[in-house]
C-alpha cells in the first residue's frame, strides 16, 4: 500500500463535509487588498488629470470595502461557530500566514479611505489598532515558528512575508494617513527587517525547486516586498525625486522577473482565489509607477500603460472567480 506523501497530506473527510462557512479560507481577503490596491493606483492617476480616473477609484474602494466588510463579518460568524478550524489555520503555516491578509486588507482600506474622508478618523483609528495588535501577534508567531524551525521546509514559501513585510508596509500607510508619521516611519523600517529576515530563506527555499503544485499561487506574493516598500515610501516621502523612485522600482523589477520565469509552474495549476496574490504587487507596482512619472515629468502614457496593466490582471482574476463560482467550480485555496 502506497504511503501518503508528507507534501500531500490526504484530505481528512471531515473537511470536505465541512459547512460552507467552515471552508471560507483566509486567502479571500486577497481579493479585497488586490481591488483596493488597483483603486489606489487609479487614484494616483487621477492627480496626472486623466480623465475619469478618480471616478474608476472611487467605484474600485467602495467594491472593496464592502467585500472587506462582509468578509469581515463572516469571518466573525466562522470564529464564533468553528473555533477548531480557525485554531486549526492559524497553526498551518501557510493558511496562518495568508491570515495576515485580514489586517492588511483592513488597514489598506484605512489608508484609503481617511484621506478622503477625514470625518472617519475617529472611527479609523480603533480599527487600524486593532488590526496593527492582530498582524504584530501573527508576525510574532509566523517568525517564531520559522526560527525555531517548526516550519517544515516544504512550507517555506512567499505566504510567509505577509503578517511582516507587506503587513508593516500597509501599516505604515495606515498610520500616516491618520497622521502618525513618526510611528509610520517606525512601521517601514519594520518591514525593511522583516523583508532582510526572511528573504533569504525564503529565496533558497524557492531556487531549490518548485513548490509543491497546491503553493504555487502564494508565488505572487514574492512581488509585494518591493512593490509595496516603494509605494509605502512614496507615501511617507510624497517630495521623493523621480530617480529615487526609479531606483525602487527597479529593484521591484527583480522579484516580477524571477516569478515570471516560473510561469510554466504557476500557470500549470488550476485556478483558484490563491491566484489573487498577483494582484497587490501589481497594483501597488503600477501605483509607485505613476508616482515616478508624475514626479520626473514624464509621459503619463507610461502610468495609464502601467494601470492598465493591472487593471487587466484584476479583470482576468475577477471574472474568471465570478463564472468559476457560478459553475460550482471554484477550488479553495492552499
């Protein structure tokens, strides 16, 4: 009799006759930071005076918030009424991982949200503490486990950045836009060491081969670091020359490359909400972008070619969830 491979762990049967609810996986919130990263984006666009762009914006950050804020509530009702499988998820190392994409995805949403509307501040700022303690605690126990080498080496993939890098990053756009430059600042060197801490294991986990095929979409999130450290920094230091922003995205440039030239692993396996890891890195990319060519004086083709680039992966990504899930045919995440 054949022995189960320790990559593969069979499927208990109890998990597939879960309740729908039981079975909602964290890595939805990718949807949520990939539509409000893409909005942000056309909201850079909007200060080169392209026509429309802000309405684009405008309609993009009201379908995330309100995603966001359902998710948010069903995410409540499955920790109220399933306690095990959230305990369950939040001792994988992966699923643990992609459950920083809950606060990041809300305090992406305070970065956006605050600085057009002000008079929500109030409420704004209790929610961004609350999400900050929730992706300290998950970076704490995401690095713990992968220091003390409790993290099969299987499992070490990009997923792992999340509660740390992009967590500090978005978390410093948070708190700068509710006016805690200071403590943003704080944030982004976070992230900086986060990025140091873990990009070397991480790396040599993924030059030693492909991932197992179930891990390949977490490979989108190898972007973020440098996408969303240059649009952090461009956030915190809005009077940045244009060649320092170059600089950023240059570096961004590398990670886009390397996940490119795995396409044929990637590409391979069927789709799934994992997919929406590219989207964020993209988003946040093309935003960065705009910034640069709005800085150096540029051509603003170049940052409607860079929006639209990733408005176009956002697009493929939202219909093909849409017509999968109206098929029944959507398959869970990791």
């Amino acid at each position: 009799m054949n022995r189960p491979d320790a990559r593969h762990p069979p499927v208990a049967p109890t998990a597939i006759s879960r309740p729908w609810l039981a079975r909602l996986h964290p890595g939805l919130f990718g949807m949520v930071l990939g539509i409000l990263g893409l909005s942000g984006a056309w909201q850079r666009l909007g200060h080169l005076d392209v026509g429309g762009a802000a309405d684009v914006s405008a309609v993009l950050l009201i379908v995330g918030v309100v995603l966001l804020v359902v998710l948010l509530v069903l995410w409540g009702v499955k920790a109220l009424r399933f306690p095990a499988v959230v305990r369950q998820e939040w001792s994988h190392p992966v699923q643990g991982a992609l459950l920083a994409l809950l606060p990041v995805s809300t305090l992406m949403a305070v970065a956006l949200l605050v600085p057009r509307h002000p008079e929500l501040t109030g409420v704004a700022f209790p929610v961004a503490m609350l999400a900050l303690a929730f992706q300290g605690t998950m970076a704490w126990h995401v690095v713990a486990a992968l220091s003390t080498g409790q993290t099969p080496p299987e499992l070490v993939t990009p997923a792992l950045y999340l509660p740390t890098v992009p967590g500090g990053f978005v978390g410093a756009m948070a708190l700068d836009a509710l006016g805690w430059h200071g403590w943003a600042t704080l944030l982004v060197g976070m992230g900086l060491g986060a990025w140091a801490l873990l990009e070397m294991r991480i790396l040599n986990r993924l030059f030693a081969g492909p991932l197992p095929p179930a891990l390949r979409p977490t490979l989108g999130i190898e972007m973020s670091p440098a996408a969303v450290g240059a649009l952090a920094t461009v956030t915190l230091w809005p009077s940045l020359p244009a060649d320092v922003l170059m600089v950023m995205l240059g570096v961004a440039s590398g990670p886009v490359l390397a996940v490119l030239t795995r396409w044929r692993y990637w590409a391979a396996v069927p789709f799934n909400v994992g997919f929406w890891s590219f989207s964020f890195p993209l988003a946040a990319l093309s935003g960065a972008a705009v910034e640069a060519v709005g800085h150096g004086g540029w051509p603003v083709a170049v940052a409607m070619t860079a929006v639209g680039m990733a408005s176009a992966v956002v697009t493929f990504l939202a219909l093909k969830t849409v017509v999968l899930t109206a098929r029944g045919k959507l398959l869970p995440p990791v």
